[in-house]
C-alpha cells in the first residue's frame, strides 16, 4: 500500500477542461508546453488525485510522439506524476500510457529514453510488473526491433525482475525476443 493509496483524493477533472485540452494538440510548440505546465500545476497543487482524467490520456499519449523532444520529457514527468499521485488506481491507465511510454525508449536522444525509464520507475512504484506483464505490454515493446528499445527495457528488466516476486505467466512471452537479440 502506497502513500497515495492513504490519502484523501482531488478530483481533478473539473480543472481538465476542453480547452486545456485542445491547447495539448496545438501546432504551436509553445501552445502545447504552455498547456502541459498546466497539467504539471493542476497534478501538483492536488497531490493525490482521484483517476478521473477525463480526456487527459489522450491528450498526453499524443505528445509522446511530440517533434519537440523537450515537451516529450515533460509529458513523461507528466505521466510518472500521475502515477504518483492516484496511487495503485493508476493501473487502469496502464494501456492508455504504457505502449508510448515505452515506444519513447526507441528515441534517438539518451536523455529522452531515461526520461522514459524514470517515467516507467514512477508506474512501477505504484503497481510493480504484473499490469505491464497481464496486458501483455512488456512483450508488445520487445517485439519492436530497436536496439535502443530493447537495450533500455532490458535494462530495466534486469533491475526490477529480482524484486518481482511471482509474475504471471505471459511474462514467457518475452522469451522468444529475448532469444532474437
């Protein structure tokens, strides 16, 4: 049980407006690291927020692919805080931010794929391997055949696979990639 999992909760999604998040998809730069400073200051003065995102995820998981690296890093300081701060009931976002999250461990720039790996950190404080092993997204991103995405999620893996306790049984479904590199 987790610090946020105690605490009394925000609910957020009054402060998500449409607006907020359309400014998220403008094709101004500094529209969208403007709007994402807006989030940061929402998830932060909450604390701990109730997982009422509203369109949020969306919103978010298209920055991921952002052409400014720097609002892609803070997007992910962005999601690891939104894990943070719901708690272990971040898990039902799993699907919606995970596959870019880990799509992002293929960029070119090393300081994009740590921002990622501390993204990935901050899930993983809250909900440990087994939602990203059930849904079967550890093996989605290892199926992916690039070297900077499997260097940095094997890494991972080799850091937080000790501690894991028992997995789930599509954690198999790693093996074959594994095998491939």
């Amino acid at each position: 049980v987790s610090l946020a999992d105690l605490m009394p909760k925000v609910d957020i999604s009054g402060q998500l407006k449409a607006d907020l998040i359309k400014e998220l998809g403008d094709k101004n730069w500094k529209i969208r690291g403007e709007s994402l400073q807006k989030v940061q200051t929402i998830i932060a003065s909450a604390k701990f927020i109730q997982p009422s995102l509203g369109e949020l995820p969306g919103a978010l998981k298209g920055r991921l692919g952002d052409s400014n690296k720097n609002l892609i890093v803070t997007t992910l300081g962005i999601i690891g805080s939104l894990a943070t701060a719901m708690g272990s009931s971040c898990s039902k976002f799993c699907r919606a931010f995970m596959p870019g999250v880990f799509g992002v461990l293929a960029d070119s720039k090393p300081q994009v794929r740590q921002a990622a790996v501390g993204c990935l950190n901050a899930w993983h404080a809250e909900i440990t391997l087994v939602p990203f092993v059930e849904q079967e997204l550890i093996s989605n991103a290892i199926a992916t055949e690039n070297p900077n995405l499997r260097i940095e999620l094997f890494t991972w893996l080799e850091e937080k696979l000790p501690t894991a306790g028992k997995l789930p049984a599509e954690l198999s479904a790693i093996v074959p990639h594994l095998f491939s590199c």
